[in-house]
C-alpha cells in the first residue's frame, strides 16, 4: 500500500484591513460543503478575505489556502442532543461574527440552524447568505424552504443532473450558478506529475474507488465489488479511506490522501465514486471516465437521481448490482468518449459567479432579487 500527499495549492495573502466574507458550513456526511465555499473563496478579490467557520472535523485543510479559521463543533461531535447544542451555536455564531466584523455570512447547508435568525438580528448591519445545492430526494426538507426569509439573497450551485431535480428546492426561489467545483480543467495536474504526487506507479492501469467506508474484501458489498472488478480488468486499485486500504490482503491497494484529490485525477483510468454533489462535478467536470454508484443511504441528497441522469447522457456508467465487471471493461475501452460527452455539456465553473453575486450582496447592489 502506499499513501502520499499532492503539492499543496498557494496559499493566499490578503492585505492589511481587508473586507472580511464569513464563510460557515454545516457538518455534512463528506467535505462538500467546506470545499464548495473554498470553491467560493479562490474566486473572491485579494481585497476580501475569507475567514471560515465550520462545523466540520476537516477544517484545518483551510490553512492549506492561507485562510483563517474556527471550528465549531457539531452536536453530534460534542455528544449532545440537538435542542442542548443550539443555544451554545448561537452563542458562539453572535461572538463570532462580532469578533470577525465580516461585511458577509455565507451559510452552506440543506437546514439553516436555528440561531442564525437570531445572530441577524444582533448584527443588523451583517448581510446573510445562504448557499443551498438542490436535488433534495423529493417529499422531503420542504419545510426548510421558509428559512430562506433569514438571508438576504439564496445562492443555488447548479447541479448537472438538475433536469431530475424533482425535490422541494427545484422551484424555489434562488440566484443560480453553474455547478461549483474547487478544482477546475487547468488545475489539473500531468499524469506522471499525478502519479508521482501520489505515491503511485508510474505505469499500468490503475482505478479508484472513492465510496467512503466498507470492506475491500467483501465482495457482495460495493467496494469489495469494485475492487474485484478492477483486479479482473487487469487495474491496480486505489483507495481513499484508511481503514479499506489497512484491511487489503492484496498488494495493489494503494492509499491516496491528498486534497483536493481532484488535482490528481489523471493519474487513474477511472473512478468509481457515489455522486455526492461535489464527486459527481469534479468526475464529470475533469473528463475522468467514471463509474456511479449512488450512495442510497444519505437522508436528504438525491444520488440515485444524478447517477441516472449522467447514465441516460452517456456521460457515465450507473451499473445494476452486480454488473461492475461489465461495466469496468467497458469504461476502460470507450470511457474518454463518455467523458468527453460530459465535458461538452459542461456550463463550466459557477464559483467565480458565485462569488461574484457575494461582492454585489456585500456592497448592496443586488438588482433584481432572486430568480
């Protein structure tokens, strides 16, 4: 097994009394919600700095970019029940933002926190955003919807799949974007410069498995499967979590920690990831052959719906249980056309216009309103 880090990207240094944009995500099942306000962040003017706080355990990646920021720790993390912890978020949000002065707050998250309300209305001359992804699973969160009143303008990061997007957010009103990745085609590194980066051979064909946690050796379960699939195909397999790679009886499990770990995609022949927002954009976004395989265990995000919608495009494979060994041979021989299809439909990167619209909230100069 081998692990190793890619280059970190330049950290970036803001001058001396520069406006300040408080950018604060929820604490999701991944990263996507920090890494989509980074997306935000790398977009903003060397006069505006971005201070971040986060309710998620990675946060210290922040420091990578040259950002400043806290962590605040969820309920879940602190071992308590929603309605103990909320007075303590709202205590800690009212002291944060009088602390950090920012002109902006830029929530991401599916369920604004009861505390922000009361937050604005401490801080009246704070503007509030509130950073919303659609494809909710249908049916569901609705209610949440009427929280949009708490912000001064909704900003939704597109969503490729987005015409299978049949949850309560779809219609809503909101500022629109094209779909959000930290890393866009020019980041991208060289495949040996990747491989390299990576710790990886240099030749041969090698796969990666990005579906959070499982075991590697079991075959009836998804990343046991894809890992047989990949080794039938004659690929060498990489993984991203710790603990599959530590339970690898093989030698060609390689552990790959880095991030963004999207800068190193062209070290692989494919991926086979769920379609969580951020994986879904950066596979298809970055022309990597891909395999989707929805994780259908999350509450809210509907990764049934995008895996199907890239599989009717011909931009990817969403396989049915049991079909990877199929599916495998087939992205490894017609996969750079699949990709290509999805770069051609790619709107491209909506974080610069994103945080575009966070400067024009900042200053007041929001014509138009929601659309």
């Amino acid at each position: 097994m081998t692990s190793a880090g890619s280059p970190n990207p330049a950290p970036r240094r803001q001058p001396p009394g520069a406006e300040r944009i408080l950018l604060m995500s929820s604490n999701g099942a991944g990263m996507g919600h920090l890494t989509r306000l980074l997306a935000y962040a790398a977009h903003l003017p060397a006069e505006v700095e971005p201070y971040v706080l986060s309710l998620s355990q990675a946060v210290p990646v922040v420091a990578q970019f040259g950002y400043r920021y806290e962590y605040l720790p969820s309920h879940g993390a602190l071992g308590m029940t929603s309605a103990l912890w909320q007075p303590l978020f709202q205590e800690r949000l009212i002291e944060t933002v009088g602390r950090v002065r920012p002109r902006v707050v830029v929530f991401d998250g599916t369920h604004p926190y009861r505390g922000i309300d009361a937050a604005r209305e401490v801080h009246p001359g704070v503007r509030w955003v509130w950073s919303r992804r659609g494809m909710w699973k249908p049916g569901l969160n609705g209610d949440q919807l009427a929280k949009s009143a708490w912000f001064d303008e909704v900003i939704e990061p597109g969503d490729m799949a987005a015409e299978a997007d049949k949850g309560a957010s779809a219609t809503a009103p909101a500022y629109r974007v094209g779909p959000v990745t930290l890393t866009d085609r020019e980041d991208l590194l060289p495949r040996a410069e990747a491989r390299a980066a990576l710790g990886l051979p240099a030749e041969g064909r090698i796969g990666l498995i990005s579906l959070g946690a499982g075991n590697i050796n079991d075959t009836s379960r998804d990343i046991g499967a894809a890992a047989a699939a990949l080794r039938a195909a004659g690929c060498a397999v990489a993984v991203t979590d710790v603990a599959i790679a530590a339970a690898a009886h093989a030698s060609d499990v390689h552990l790959v920690r880095a991030y963004p770990l999207a800068r190193c995609y062209a070290a692989f022949d494919l991926v086979i990831a769920a379609t969580g927002y951020n994986s879904f954009h950066e596979v298809l976004r970055l022309g990597v052959p891909a395999i989707l395989i929805p994780n259908a265990g999350t509450s809210l995000d509907d990764q049934a719906a995008r895996a199907t919608y890239a599989a009717q495009r011909g931009w990817a494979l969403a396989p049915e249980a049991g079909g990877l060994d199929d599916a495998v041979r087939t992205m490894l021989s017609y996969g750079a056309d699949m990709a290509a299809a999805a770069q051609h439909a790619d709107p491209g990167n909506g974080a610069r216009a994103a945080a575009e619209r966070l400067l024009a909230v900042a200053v007041g100069d929001v014509e138009g309103g929601r659309v």
